[in-house]
C-alpha cells in the first residue's frame, strides 16, 4: 500500500526540518520527502497539520521478547549462565514477539530494537536487529546478525564467582576474553590451513562468532559502567582491532575525552533507575550532555526491561533538562544507534531508500505531554492512539480464520 503523510512538520533527523512536509510511503520504504511531493490518487493520506513526523525511535540495547515482562523465570531467557563464552548462543532463539512489550514500544514511537543476551556471562552471545511489529520473529527480524554482547565488570565476575569458577574477579573476566579471541586467532588459521589444503575441518559455532567479530563483520557490544571497566574494553579492542560499541558507559563522562580521542560511541542508560549496585554510584542525567559535548556519538537506551521501553524518549527529555543539545537528543534514539551498530542504511532517518518507519507526535517529542499518535512499521500502519477512549490501538498480530 502506497501512504502518504501530508501537512506535518516534518524531522528527518539526518537533514533540516520541513514545515508542511510530506512523507510518501511504498512498499515498506519511503520513497520520497519534501514540500513538493506527488501523492498517487490511490494513496492512503494521512493528515498530520499541526504534529511532528519522524522517523520511529531505535532502542539499540535492549531484552525486549527475551525477557518478558510479568513471566518471571519462565519468560526469561537473557542469560545462558553455563559457560562464560557463550559466543554461539543467539537472543534471535529466545524471542517471544506477543509479550506486551513490543507494544509498549510501540506506543513510545520505537519502531527498531537491537535485542541482546544479558550480561551474566564474559561473552553472551549474538544480537538481532527487529522490527517491534509483526507475527512471528522472522517477519520482525531485519539485521540477523548485528553484534556479540559482552560483559565486564561486577556482572559476570558475580555470576561465576557464586559457581566457585573462574571468573570471579575483574582479572578473570578479562582473561576470559583475551583467551577467547586468542582461540579464535588460531582457529582461523587452522581453519584457512584446512581449506588450503583440501582437507576436512570441523566448524565450531563459538570460534566462528568470534572470528566474525575479528574480520568486522559482527559489531561487540560491551557491557560495562565503570570508568576503569571501560579503559579495559578498549585495550582489549584496540589488541584485537574489532569494532567496539560501549553499552551502558555509566561513568564514561568521568573519562569522555578518553573516549572521543578513541572513537569508541557509547549506547548510554538506562537513565531512571537507582544505584542499585556499586559500579552505579556515578550515575548522574548530566553525563550524555558531558559525553556529547566532548565528542563521543551517544544513542540511548532503556536497557528494557530495565527501565519500560516506551519510557526511552523521556530519558532523552530529561537529559536534555539536564545540558544534553536538543538536536544530539533526536540523533540518540534515531540516526546514532543506527550508525554505530552499521544499519544506517536502513533505519534512523526520514529519507528515500529508508526503511518506511515513520512516527507521528501531536508535539515535540521531547516535551513528555506529546505522545505518538500514529505509528507506522515497514509502511504499514500499526499504532493508533485513540483519544476517546485514551489508549493505543495496535494492529492484530494473531491469525483469524
């Protein structure tokens, strides 16, 4: 179905705003937008005069479907904590696409979510990029493989340490990994040596994500909120020359000239939660302003079910209360977790070629009185806010006979 959303202010984010824009829709992408766009006879319109059109909003850390909310341990399936290299495992095979959640998402303008595995383990596996609508995890599935996710700090060492297996300091956890990238070197060549050869070789699944992490094809993404934690992720990147995205980064402001002079983004949050353990002691709303300011590309999380999925434009609100730019809080839901996770051509931004992933706000969306009131997913329109009734309407994911 080809749509057009007409007479908006329209934020493509990665470009001006336009007044009275329009946004034309084709076959899940957008094909065109400006103030002089031709809208086929046949299209469904959608009059936006007087409210704000983006593009919808990216939570690139999150547990959304892995972690379900109000399932207990029976919905929670963040963490494989039998082995601390859990390379081969895959949030893609522990994804429920009915818990309430993703609807949630929905209702906050998140269209995209880069799900991980928990940080229980030194290594937690592969993450995956969806959709948050669609009726099974392959409809919803667009970046099947976009990174590993990584933990230092008090996490792992807990976790283990509890087992009376190594690791259960900082040290092991580091070693943890070095080993395991070392593994990995070695497998590859042995692996190059065996095809060179003509000979059999037998694939391992765990050597195989790592060497993927080591040629650049899959991102790391590494847990970590302490300074010190975070000095460790980058000596241990810059040793293995992988690419290196820091989630959480709690006190990166503390050291946020170190990280631009390493170029290393940092997915920042969860912002509204307590300093429920040490490594949080630091945690302050000024740090995404400190970090912008200093260089550093930031995106914003929830880390759901951390802190609820819908509640991730706020975060950016109040970091924007607190000295964050108004212009780098839009690019941290939007343009900046697409590009630092290399899905920048697809999502992120209002332009030809995108994805057709389009919010519409009765406001500014960084004013908490605004709220999304249309959503649309791949040109499809999935979210509704009813003000009768002053609840969201999502489309039906079930089959009807």
């Amino acid at each position: 179905m080809t749509t057009a959303i007409t007479n908006g202010y329209v934020v493509p984010v990665d470009g001006d705003p336009i007044d009275g824009g329009t946004v034309l829709m084709d076959g899940g992408t957008i094909v065109a937008v400006g103030t002089d766009v031709d809208v086929p006879v046949d299209a469904q319109v959608v009059d936006a005069a007087g409210q704000w059109v983006l593009p919808g909003f990216i939570d690139a850390h999150a547990h959304l479907g892995v972690h379900e909310d109000g399932e207990g341990w029976s919905g929670d399936d963040t963490n494989e904590m039998t082995d601390p290299n859990g390379a081969r495992f895959r949030a893609l095979d522990g994804i429920d696409p009915y818990e309430p959640g993703f609807d949630d998402a929905l209702s906050g303008g998140v269209t995209s979510v880069v799900i991980k595995p928990g940080s229980g383990n030194p290594i937690g596996g592969r993450t995956v990029g969806v959709k948050t609508w669609g009726r099974t995890v392959l409809d919803m599935t667009f970046a099947e493989d976009v990174s590993v996710k990584s933990a230092l700090g008090e996490n792992p060492k807990r976790v283990y340490g509890e087992k009376d297996r190594t690791p259960s300091t900082r040290l092991g956890v580091a070693a943890t990994l070095r080993e395991a990238f070392t593994k990995a070197r070695n497998y590859v060549a042995q692996r190059d040596h065996a095809a060179a050869e003509g000979k059999p070789f037998d694939v391992d699944l765990t050597m195989e994500t790592l060497a993927a992490v080591l040629d650049g094809d899959l991102y790391w993404d590494q847990h970590t909120h302490r300074a010190d934690d975070i000095v460790t992720a980058v000596r241990l990147a810059e040793e293995f020359g992988y690419k290196l995205v820091v989630n959480h980064g709690t006190e990166g402001h503390l050291i946020a000239d170190f990280l631009a002079e390493h170029e290393v983004p940092v997915i920042l949050g969860p912002l509204f939660t307590s300093r429920a353990k040490v490594e949080l002691r630091n945690r302050s709303m000024r740090a995404a302003g400190i970090m912008a300011r200093a260089g550093v590309k930031l995106a914003i999380t929830t880390d759901h079910p951390v802190v609820p999925i819908h509640f991730l434009v706020y975060q950016a609100a109040l970091a924007v209360k607190d000295g964050l730019d108004r212009e780098t809080a839009l690019r941290a839901l939007t343009v900046h977790p697409a590009e630092m996770l290399g899905l920048g051509d697809r999502i992120g931004a209002l332009k030809p070629g995108m994805d057709a992933d389009v919010a519409v706000w009765s406001g500014d969306p960084l004013d908490v009185m605004n709220r999304a009131r249309r959503v649309f997913v791949r040109g499809r329109d999935v979210y509704e806010f009813d003000g009768s009734t002053g609840e969201g309407v999502v489309a039906d994911r079930r089959y009807r006979e």
